[in-house]
C-alpha cells in the first residue's frame, strides 16, 4: 500500500524546478518509488553526485480541508 503524501516541495532537475508530493520517513522525504532525497542535505539517495536536488526551504504540509 502506498504512503500517503503529506508534504510538497521543489525539486531541481535538469528540464528545470518541478513540484513534487511527498511524505516522510525518519531520514529521508520520498517523492516516489525510488526517489528519495536526503532530510539533512536534500541530495538524491544513491545519486549524491547528480545535479538533482530537493530545496529544502520550500517544503511545506498539504493542506487537507475536512469533508463536508
């Protein structure tokens, strides 16, 4: 079962800045299946060394508005 996304935030990729859903774990934000981005430093797990990052300063919580 999936997890749901609580969390959005910019990530930096080479077409360019893309907003991207998230939830967290205890040491990293997941973006996907296989797409993890360090808490501490934003860097892509397994792929410290890519251009692609997670702007930290713009993750914010999704707003869930009660059903009515």
């Amino acid at each position: 079962m999936k997890a749901a996304k609580t969390h959005t935030g910019t990530v930096i990729t080479k077409d360019g800045p893309r907003r991207k859903k998230l939830h967290a774990t205890e040491k990293m934000w997941v973006a996907g299946t296989n797409e993890f981005y360090h808490k501490e430093t934003g860097r892509r797990h397994f792929a410290e060394n890519t251009r692609r990052i997670l702007l930290l300063d713009t993750i914010r919580p999704i707003n869930k508005e009660p059903a009515k």
